[in-house]
C-alpha cells in the first residue's frame, strides 16, 4: 500500500510538471502568434533569456532599490537619469530584473509623463525595455488610430509596425503584465 501511494504521488507530481510546460508552451505561442499578425518576430523583440512563467512580482530591499538607481544612471537611455522618479519599482521573481514605472526629465528641461519600464538582465548584460502603453491592446489601437490616414494598406501596416517596435509594449508586457500586472489588478484599472 505504501508503495502504491507513492507511486501515485510521483505520478502526479509528473502531471503537474507536464501540465506547468504546456502552459509556459501555450504563453509562448499565443504571444508569437499575436506578434506574428502584425509582421513581428517574437525572436527580434524578445530578449534571449530562460524565465519560468508566470513571474511573480515581490517588493524590493533598500539595497536593491539603490542598485535599480544605479543601473537606471549606468544603462538607461534616459537623458538625465538623475531627473528619474520612481513609482511601483518590483523585482520580477525569479530575480531576472525589474518592473516600474518611470517618469524622467526630456530635452527641454520638462517630465515627459510616466513610462512602463521593465529592466532584464539577459546573459549578463542590462536591457532596458519601455513602453508608453498601459497594454497591448492600447498600444495596438494607438498605432491603429495614429496610421489611419496613411493611403495604401502596405502603408499603414508599415507605420503601425514602426510604432510598435519602437515602443516594446510586447517585451515589457510580456515581464511586467503576468498575474494581474506588476502593479495589482486595482491599481492597474486605475491608471490611464
């Protein structure tokens, strides 16, 4: 009998695995798929990088809050990363980097309003990835709107491209958007 119940256990420890990868496979494909419909390739926006999914999202340390500070000033493309506020800041668990929301002085001296921002470390070099967008979705009816009046369908399927992979809503999403956001499901449906 002991050995039965064991035998069970290991059973469905494997079935929970298996079903664990069919998830991570179905995320991956799903996201692929979406990117494909606009001519994306998930490889060109999506870093190399092994992450377990769904990424959970824990508060950071004081210590780890002053390294964000100081690879936002070392490996950001912000301006004045000194002029850099800091709202939400998570580490993405397990520890590949960090979820938040960024608003940083521009060039004429102004903030130039809050920015979804997910930093990763991908084989052993910072990546920043950056976003204006609070969803795909937004970005996606953004670009939509914003290529409208361009005359031919290539036209407008170029813009809307352009738009998006100069944006990364895909890349931040993909590591700040799991399990309700990085921000909590209210505080998330409160922001613009």
């Amino acid at each position: 009998m002991k050995y039965y119940l064991k035998g069970v256990n290991l059973f469905f420890g494997h079935l929970k695995v298996a079903i664990m990868n069919c998830k991570k496979i179905l995320s991956i494909i799903s996201i692929s798929l979406f990117l494909l419909s606009f001519g994306i390739s998930a490889s060109s926006i999506v870093p190399d990088l092994e992450v377990e999914f769904p990424i959970k999202y824990i508060e950071p340390t004081e210590g780890q809050i002053e390294e964000f500070k100081s690879l936002l000033e070392d490996n950001s493309p912000l301006l004045d990363p000194f002029s850099a506020q800091i709202r939400d800041l998570k580490i993405l668990n397990p520890f590949v980097g960090y979820c938040a929301r960024i608003n940083a002085k521009n060039r004429s001296g102004g903030y130039g309003g809050w920015r979804y921002i997910a930093f990763v470390n991908t084989q052993g070099k910072w990546d920043y990835l950056s976003t204006g967008f609070k969803s795909m979705s937004t970005s996606i009816n953004y670009a939509k709107l914003k290529c409208s009046s361009m005359g031919s369908y290539t036209g407008r399927e170029k813009c809307q491209n352009n738009i998006l992979s100069n944006e990364n809503p895909a890349t931040v999403w993909m590591y700040c958007g799991q399990e309700n956001t990085f921000l909590g499901k209210d505080k998330y449906l409160n922001l613009n």
